[in-house]
C-alpha cells in the first residue's frame, strides 16, 4: 500500500513517517515544498534518516499545485493520503493571514480533489487544537461548539476541516480530522516556546514569557501523536469524525520553565512581556472519543519527554 505524506520534511511529517517505517513494509510517498518559513536546512535534516530508504520516495513539490498533485497521483496511487502539510504558526498567521488561506484552504482543497478523482481509502486530515477557539469549554469535545480562532492559522485549520467533512457528505471520501494539541520532542521547530526556552536557559539569555506564565497547554509527545494517526488509518468508526489527540494533562507555561530549568540544571533569566494576540489561554483535550474510536492511549509523561527534549536539544547544539 502507498501512502502519501504531505509535509513530510517537518518536526510531526518526518517522525511520522519514521513510525509508519518501524511498523511494517508500506511504501511512502513524501510531498514537501521546504518553504523557508524556518530554515529548510533543518527540514532535509530532518528525512536524511530516511532519504535512501527503498520503501520512501521523497518529492519537492507544493500541494497547493493542481498539477503538481495531479503527477503524484498518477505516478504513485497512494490509496491513504495524511496530509500534515501546513503552514503553522499562530502568531505568524496574525501578521501574514493571506499565506496561509492559500496553504491550509487552497492546498487542502486541491488535495481533496485529487484525492476524491482517484478514491483513495482513507484521508487524514491533520487539524489543530486551535479550531477551539473563543467560548470554546474546556476539556475541549469534539461534540461541543467549537467557538470562534482567535487566529487566522485557527480559521484556516478549522475551514479545512469543514470542507474535508463536506467532502465526505458530498462526495463519499472516506476523511478523519485529527486534531493534535501542542506537540513537541526531538527536532521540534525552532519558533516554538518549547526551543526557544530551551536555548534561552542553556545559553544564559532572557526567556520571553508572553502574559503571566498561567496559560495552560496540553502537551503531548510527538510520538503519542504518530500512534493515534496511525490507528486512524484503518480504524473503522473513525471515517466522518473529527478527533482529538491530546494527552488531557494541561500545564501552566510557568511549569514547562521549571521542568526545563530541572532538566538543563539551570536557572532561567525570565524577561516578562504583553501577551500576545492570537494566544489561547488554555488547550485541553477530551480523550473520549479517541479512546473508544482509536483505542488511543498517550504513554510518555511531560517529564520524561522533556528530559529526552532537552538531551536531543544539546546533541543537535554540538553538532552544529
């Protein structure tokens, strides 16, 4: 079975893939257009791990391309497509909104289209817990309202989702909206609160905390999401559904500074600032419908996962 990964050179796309590889033997076709909305460089650092492996094939290309597409259906017939590919970022889509409609809508769409011209047998659609936006009640249900983002990346995410579910009413494509709540664990991006405390603390550097340090985020390990995606390909109930995965554990940004602190064995030099637009003042997923649809279970606790984190984090420092 082939299955296409868009956004595979990325923190989520490339561990993702890894997973998919220790699995089994499924052929997979990576689709990466490595934008420079962080250093590509560490994107093809990212797949070097698998760039020789015979069961990969790696294309630069852009999702958002009709043609482009078009070619890799064509020449590959994925018949599961997990489309990770996205431009991310929350604070980012206040300032450049029109990137990421054209990405995370336009792309999504030109995806759906393929996708339902060549009747693929599953398609994941890889969302945000920023669709919970203002007004949204925590812990987050997938049955609940969802509010209105508090970002245009939030808009985006939950747009794509509307028009993946309308094209499984419509059209009979067979589409799981995932959304992942703040994910994090070795090659995190570099714009991410989670690396830039890191690199603060370990280098003696003013941390920048945004507000008071009292939000609360759901963080969940990077390879806790790999498991629930996977089991989304072929778990029968989840077709039509959007679900969370999370790990129903929210924590305070103030403690996330003290378990890097406690890993690193050094003191941050927190320099307070305004918080910033677009910011949600808490994520927490309800693990509900994951549990019974996915048989989904996060295992790696935060502290664990940080200390792997921050080992990951020093490696990578000396070597470059």
């Amino acid at each position: 079975m082939s299955i296409l990964v868009t956004g595979n050179a990325g923190f989520i796309g490339s561990h993702f893939v890894e997973f998919l590889l220790a699995q089994g033997e499924a052929k997979i076709v990576g689709l990466d257009s490595f934008n420079d909305y962080y250093d590509p460089a560490l994107k093809r650092a990212n797949v070097a791990a698998v760039s020789n492996d015979p069961r990969v094939t790696l294309i630069e290309g852009d999702f958002c391309d009709p043609e482009q597409v078009e070619r890799v259906f064509q020449d590959h017939s994925p018949r599961v497509v997990v489309h990770l590919g996205a431009y991310a970022g929350v604070r980012y889509s206040v300032d450049h909104p029109l990137v990421y409609e054209r990405n995370n809508v336009g792309g999504t769409l030109v995806l759906l289209e393929a996708a339902r011209r060549h009747g693929v047998d599953r398609f994941l659609l890889v969302s945000s817990s920023t669709v919970y936006g203002q007004g949204a009640v925590a812990p987050f249900s997938e049955s609940a309202p969802l509010g209105v983002p508090l970002s245009p990346y939030g808009a985006t995410k939950q747009a794509a989702e509307t028009l993946g579910l309308t094209y499984h009413l419509l059209h009979g494509l067979p589409v799981v909206c995932l959304r992942p709540f703040s994910i994090y664990g070795p090659r995190l991006r570099p714009d991410l609160a989670l690396t830039i405390f890191c690199a603060a603390i370990a280098t003696g550097r003013p941390l920048p905390l945004f507000g008071d340090g009292s939000v609360l985020r759901d963080f969940t390990h990077v390879r806790d999401l790999c498991a629930g995606l996977t089991a989304a390909m072929t778990a029968p109930g989840a077709i039509g559904q959007a679900i969370n995965l999370g790990h129903d554990q929210p924590i305070a940004i103030r403690d996330v500074i003290v378990e890097l602190e406690r890993a690193l064995g050094r003191r941050a030099l927190v320099e307070r600032l305004p918080p910033k637009p677009g910011d949600m003042p808490l994520t927490h997923a309800d693990l509900s419908k994951a549990r019974r649809l996915l048989g989904y279970a996060p295992k790696i606790a935060f502290a664990d996962g940080v200390l792997e984190f921050v080992e990951w984090f020093r490696a990578s420092r000396r070597k470059s």
